[in-house]
C-alpha cells in the first residue's frame, strides 16, 4: 500500500522536501467540476456542522471525510483521477465546516437575547472574517508550513494526506458513510423530526423527594458523535449530566421546600419555589451552574494559551522568508481586503462612527492574536482539539468590557457586540483549518494559491449556508428550557455573560458555583469544558453520546486481531460521519417541510409511544450500526482510526 514519504513528518529542513507529487504546482487542478463538488461538500458539511453543533455543543472536523468523499467523486466522475483535485475538496470540505463551526458559538446568541438576524448582515460579517482569517495567517503560513517542518506535524492534515494516498481505503470508506447517511435518514425521517411516527425519548422522571430525571434520546447523530469522540469525552460528559441531575437538581430541589410560601422563582415571576418541578429547577437555576463551569473552563484554558501566545507572537517576528508554501502578494491583498471589510462591516451593523472604529480596532487586534495562535496550536493538537472556547471567552470578556466602559449597555449595543464577536470567533476557527488544509496541500505538492482561492469559495459559500440554516431554525432556537429543540450550549453562554455583564441580569451565585466547581476539576486534572458541556446539555443528549461510545467499545473488545480491529473502527468512524451527516441534513429538510405546511408530524401511537416506542427505536439504531461494522472480517485499509471531535 502507498505511504507518505518519511520526510513528509521532518528530518529535513522544509525547503529541501520533495512533495508526493512533484509537478503538483505547475498542474491545474481544479475546474469546473472540482468546483461544483467542492461548492457541495461545503454546503453539505456547513449545514450538518451547525445543525448537530446547535444540538450538542460538538463538532467534528470535516478534513478525513471531506477527503474520503472527495476521492469518491474524483475516482467516478473525473477523468485525470488527479490526488491533487481529492485534496481541493478535502480543503473545501473543511471550509464549509470550519464556518459553522465558528459561527454556531454566538450568532444564535443574539435570538437567544430576544433579537433578530439580519441575513445580509450576518453573511457581511462572515465573508469579511473569512478574508481576515486567510490574510492573518498568511503572514505566518511560509514560516509555520516551511520552516517549521517537522517541529509542527499538522496530524490531520497528515492523516489526510495519509487518506488520499491509501486509494484503497476510498471505495469502503465512501460505502459506510452511504449506508451510516441511510441509517440515519430513515430513522431520523420516522421521528417527529419529520413524520412523527415513533416516539425517540426514553424518559424516568421523579418530582417527588428526590428531585432527579434520566432520559435517552435515540438519536443516530448523537450516536455516531459518541462513536467518534470515544468513550472517555463520552463519559466525561455525560459524568457532567449526572452531576446536574442526580446532584445539583436533588440538592436544589431539597432546599425549595423549605421556601417561603410567597417566595417566587428568580426569573419567573408567577411560579412559587416551592412549587419547581426538575425542569424548572434545570432551566432556572442548574443551567446557570453548567454557565459558571463553562466560564471557568474557558478562562482556564485562555490563561493556559499565554505561553503559547507569546511563543506564537515571537517566534513569528523571527521568521524568515521563505520562497516555498504561499504567495505573500495575493495574502497580502487578503489581508488589506479583510481589514478595509472590517471598518466597513462595523458601520453597516452599528450605524456609529465611533463604534465602527473602538470595535472594529478591538476585533482586528484579537482576531489577528488569536488566528496566530490558532494557525500554530493546530500544528501540534489538530483543529479537533483547538481550544476555539478559551480564546473565544476570553475575546468576548475583553470586548464586553471595552462596550460597558463607553456605555454601550443596551439590547441593541448587545446585538452589535455579538456580530463582533462572531467576526473573531469565525477568523479562529477558520485559521485552524486553513493551516492544516495548506500543510495537507503542502506535502501533497499542491499549489497554496490554489488551494486559498478553493478555500475561500467554499468559505464564502459556508458563510450564506449557516447564516441561512441559524436563520430558518430561529423559531427552534428561540425555544429555551429543557426539552428545547437545539441546546446551543455555547450560544447560550455567550448570551448569558453579555447580558449579564451590560444588563446584571443574572443569579451570580449560581454562576460563582459553577466557576467554583470548575476550578475544582482542573485542580483533579479533569477536563472542566466536557464537564461543564454535559453539566450544561440535556442528560438525554450526552446518554445516547455515550451509548454511541459504548458501541465502539464492544467493537474494539470483540475484535480480537489487530488488523480485524483496526478496520472495523475506521469503517465505523465512516459510518459515523454519515449518521451524523444523514441525521443533519434529513432533520434539517423536516424541519423545513413543517414549517412550509407540506408535513405535519403524527403523534405515535401504541407500542411506538412513550418508553416503549424509544427502546424500538435504540435497538433498531444500535443493531443498524454494528451489523455493516462487524461484518468486516480483515484486509486492512490503514484509514484513520483516531478521528476526534473538536474542543468546544
């Protein structure tokens, strides 16, 4: 089987490599065709990002099978067979996808605060990150791509190098993620997601003495997410909903009983304490626990980065040219292009001349810090681990500061701050991907002018698909408490810090908890933001993570040889990218369909109602993935088993 070249991973000096493909930058390597799929897969993977994202709080990288898909379409419709074409819609798959998953942190935030979404608004402020993004990094792209070759290994940019060349891992691979994209849609299409014939939710509730609720949302996106995080982010976070509903909810709940016949709930003004049932304990006062533990974990990982900041910061002003890995002359036009956009981009969303100025000089300073940051951490953890949460936090702290210090406190001063917040969180998350698809097309051979016009395309297009998507699930997303239709963790707690810091509106004791606890597991070395991500999310939703977790255990148990072993995972992690894929795009069309009036969802009825129907439906999910898994006997692929999740 073909391999990388071991240079591709260092022991030469970056200018001396010799690519896979030699002649890869004088080749063209894209077209019409290349373009067309690459505007597909972005749409595809911006639009399954931020739907699943919204639910859950995690996100998967798209690069592997962004390059898996890619070498499928390449193989049946393009004539060249070209590896350099694969790796353009493996860029472009991963541009689609790194936009949502900027995007879905706090632009849902500003309907979480009662506002509303300009679309055209929303698209300005992505696009223009976007070509911020790209031209930041570009100042650091030939040192950290060139010089830096070997010192920062980029792994999943090698992992998708490693997938493009193994052309044989391309044909299973492709088939799983169609069966998984199957799997999903048929089950997902029989819930009130669409069609509503069976019930999904697996529900025991107590409101008795012991305040407490377990629930199991049959869910295959959710499933296959748990598949591919594994099980110790799994049962990190779900250990995070226990402690919520089988601690604070009972402890809180307690304590109601003993209240004031008068006394009234903090926020809700008609409802009597003593009367809270779990639900009204989870949405007013838990919730705001998981918030402080999400501060925490954030701030945490923000004063962890100012090492790497300043290693960042001057390792960069020491760089050297390079006359390898970029074109400094059109990044340099991407950059000025991103900057201008900026100013124009504030005046378009606060109307103020003053505004325009403070927060664009604000955004311009922490974008260009933290897209540095984000460009080298990803050469060393991936974009799966990119701690996007701190530096996010950290950016919207300072921001929110900066806005109460000129007096800018009212809802409409929210909303613009949010749009500024969205520029940066879009600039680093795009950084991080943009850097590892360049080192991809680096060792591969291709042309990274190339690969920034493809990258751009599809991040433009990204940014139209995921302001469309949050602005059609408005409604949803509107829609808070516990049985809420898309969680938006960190939308949610973007919404509550501005709010709460500009307006006070906000029980800070339970917030000051949640950072207390949050300090707690960092001193135990537990990882604070899974903890506080499940602490926060419904327990339905990290239940059925985890039982998607459990399924890979008992393939990983059950399959005794290595190579048996090994390619059963990566056929399970294909799977899993198309449950997660199949159950995006499928609830995103029910969605659609419902609220045009063309379906209306049933109520089940009889064995497919209540528990009954959810335990159907999990058996059915769980016997449906492994069955196509477990079928594999050996003839390993060498595809990538070790596919995370990215670090919300």
């Amino acid at each position: 089987m073909k391999k990388l070249s071991k240079d591709a991973y260092g022991g030469i000096k970056g200018q001396d490599y010799v690519p896979y493909v030699k002649d890869g930058k004088n080749r063209k390597n894209g077209g019409s065709l290349i373009v067309l799929f690459g505007i597909l897969l972005s749409i595809i993977f911006a639009a399954s990002t931020a739907y699943s994202g919204m639910k859950v709080g995690l996100t998967v990288a798209a690069g592997i099978p962004g390059s898996i898909i890619g070498s499928g379409l390449v193989s049946l419709f393009v004539k060249s067979k070209n590896i350099l074409s694969k790796n353009i819609l493996s860029g472009m798959s991963s541009g689609g996808e790194s936009i949502a998953s900027g995007m879905i942190f706090v632009l849902p935030a500003i309907i979480l605060i009662g506002g509303k979404i300009n679309f055209l608004e929303g698209v300005l402020v992505g696009i223009t990150a976007v070509l911020f993004s790209l031209g930041a990094t570009g100042l650091v792209q030939n040192y950290l791509l060139v010089e830096e070759h070997g010192n920062l290994v980029y792994p999943e940019a090698m992992a998708i190098a490693e997938s493009l060349v193994a052309s044989d891992a391309g044909g299973d691979s492709l088939k799983n993620m169609g069966i998984g994209f199957g799997i999903s849609g048929i089950l997902t299409a029989l819930t009130s997601s669409v069609f509503g014939f069976i019930n999904n939710t697996i529900s025991y509730m107590s409101d008795g003495f012991y305040k407490c609720k377990l629930e199991i949302e049959a869910n295959p996106m959710l499933s296959g997410i748990g598949f591919i995080v594994g099980f110790k982010v799994a049962m990190t976070m779900f250990a995070g909903s226990l402690l919520t509903n089988f601690v604070l909810i009972p402890l809180i709940g307690y304590f109601t009983t003993l209240a004031d016949s008068s006394a009234a709930v903090w926020d809700v003004s008609h409802l009597l304490v003593k009367e809270m049932t779990v639900n009204n304990i989870a949405s007013s006062y838990a919730k705001y626990i998981g918030a402080g533990m999400m501060i925490s974990g954030g701030l945490i990982g923000a004063i962890k980065l100012i090492p790497t900041i300043y290693n960042s910061i001057s390792q960069t002003l020491k760089a050297k040219s390079s006359n390898q890995g970029g074109n400094d002359a059109s990044g340099m036009m991407v950059l000025l292009a991103g900057t201008v956009m900026t100013f124009v981009m504030g005046f378009v969303i606060s109307k103020d001349i003053v505004i325009t100025i403070v927060g664009s000089l604000v955004s311009l300073i922490l974008s260009l810090l933290f897209a540095i940051v984000s460009g080298r951490l990803t050469g060393t953890i991936g974009t799966s681990n990119l701690p996007v949460s701190g530096m996010t936090i950290a950016s919207l702290v300072i921001m929110t500061l900066v806005f109460v210090m000129m007096g800018w406190k009212s809802e409409e001063h929210n909303i613009i701050l949010l749009l500024f917040a969205t520029f940066v969180v879009i600039v680093i998350a795009v950084a991080g991907s943009y850097m590892q698809a360049q080192k991809a097309t680096y060792v591969m051979g291709g042309s990274s002018t190339e690969m920034m016009k493809y990258f751009l395309i599809s991040g433009v297009v990204g940014v139209i698909t995921v302001v469309g998507v949050i602005s059609l699930l408005a409604p949803q997303i509107a829609i808070t408490g516990d049985h809420a239709p898309f969680a938006v963790p960190q939308a949610n707690l973007m919404a509550t810090l501005t709010s709460g810091i500009m307006q006070g509106k906000l029980p800070w004791l339970m917030i000051i908890v949640g950072v207390a606890l949050g300090i707690v597991f960092f001193l135990l070395d537990l990882s604070v933001m899974s903890i506080a991500v499940g602490a926060y999310l419904p327990i339905a939703t990290t239940s059925i993570i985890l039982i998607g977790a459990l399924i890979r255990v008992f393939v990983e148990r059950v399959s005794k040889e290595e190579t048996v072993k090994e390619e059963r995972l990566t056929n399970g992690i294909s799977l899993s990218s198309g449950l997660i894929a199949g159950g995006s795009i499928i609830g995103l069309i029910g969605i659609i369909l419902q609220i045009t009036g063309v379906v209306t969802p049933g109520n089940p009825a009889g064995i497919f109602s209540g528990n009954s129907g959810g335990y159907i439906l999990l058996i059915g999910l769980t016997l449906a993935s492994l069955i196509p898994i477990m079928k594999t006997k050996g003839n390993p692929t060498g595809g990538e088993t070790d596919h995370e999740p990215k670090e919300e």
